[in-house]
C-alpha cells in the first residue's frame, strides 16, 4: 500500500472513509443534504451548509486530517454530481427550483 501512495498523487488515493466517524458525518450530511434539496434549496445552498459542517468538524477535532481531508473531498464531488439527489417529486428532472421572489 506504501508503494501506492507513493506512486499516485493524494487526491487519487483518496476515494473513500476508512473511519467509522467519518463515514458517520457523511451519511449525516447527505441526510441533511437531500432534506434541504426536499425544500427546494440550490446547490449553492447545499455547498454553505456543508462547508460549514466540515468547519466545525475541523475545529473541534473529531476527525484526524487525513480522514477530514478525504471526507470534504468526497463531499465536494458528492454535492457537484446532481444524481446524488432527488427532487421534491422524486424526479431528479426537477429538483432546483428558482426560488420565488416575494
């Protein structure tokens, strides 16, 4: 495994949670994800709201960096991909909204 992580670059090894803690804050956060894309929250509403989970995961240590560093990259791609979602109909077809002005 050494000779693996020599060879790629960190990002390419970092694909998936070995930590139980970690692999526990993501389902919790695609929880919450997919409950505010339920009420018809953009991606960009999703992408504050991760970004500050993964802050205050950062600041209260719970995680070691590594395994922080492969769950906020996991999320990133995670939210990016928009099959990851279902919309408020249960079609992924209609899943952002504009939000009504008023």
């Amino acid at each position: 495994m050494a000779g693996c992580e020599e060879r790629l670059p960190c990002s390419e090894t970092m694909t998936s949670l070995d930590h139980p803690d970690a692999i526990r804050h993501f389902q919790s956060l695609c929880d919450a994800c997919q409950e505010l894309t339920s009420r018809n929250m953009t991606p960009s509403d999703l992408r504050l709201y991760a970004d500050g989970y993964l802050h205050s995961l950062r600041n209260c240590q719970k995680l070691d960096s590594r395994d922080l560093e492969k769950l906020e990259n996991l999320v990133e791609r995670w939210i990016l991909d928009p099959s990851s979602f279902i919309g408020p109909d249960g079609d992924f077809n209609s899943l952002f909204y504009k939000k009504e002005v008023g």
